[in-house]
C-alpha cells in the first residue's frame, strides 16, 4: 500500500493530511479508532469524524475515489 499512498500524497498533498501510524507502537491510536486488521485507512473529517473506513489492500481507483469524496464533501 505504501506506493499507492505515496502516490495520493503527491496528488492531495496540498489538500489532505497523511498520517502513518504503527499499530504495535501507536496502540492508544488503534485502540481508540477501532483497528483490528491491518492495513487500515481512516478518513477523518475536519470535525474529527470518521466519514470512511477501508480495511485492507486496495487499488490506487479506490484509494482516490474516497479520497476526492472527502475533498469534496461540504465543510
């Protein structure tokens, strides 16, 4: 997964925060989203709410698709 965030990074950079975080070495982080399974992407909006939760690998299509649905969505 770690080319096709960087590849997002690149592209949203300007728009979106990226955040890594190691699930073993963050586990208050983990703990307090409810990860289980790794990978697991969060997409947290500027109120802090998760609008989106995708768990496991998947495609540079899918990554952006929920990545433009939360540039997009209202403030």
């Amino acid at each position: 997964m770690e080319p096709v965030m960087a590849q997002e990074e690149k592209e949203y950079g300007d728009q979106v925060d990226f955040k890594t975080y190691n699930k073993l070495e963050e586990r208050g982080k983990a703990d307090k989203y409810g990860v289980i399974t790794v990978p697991a992407f969060l997409f947290v909006n500027e109120q802090g709410e998760i609008v989106y939760k995708v768990v496991g690998q998947v495609d540079l299509e899918t990554m952006r698709s929920r990545i433009e649905a939360l540039v997009s969505s209202p403030k």
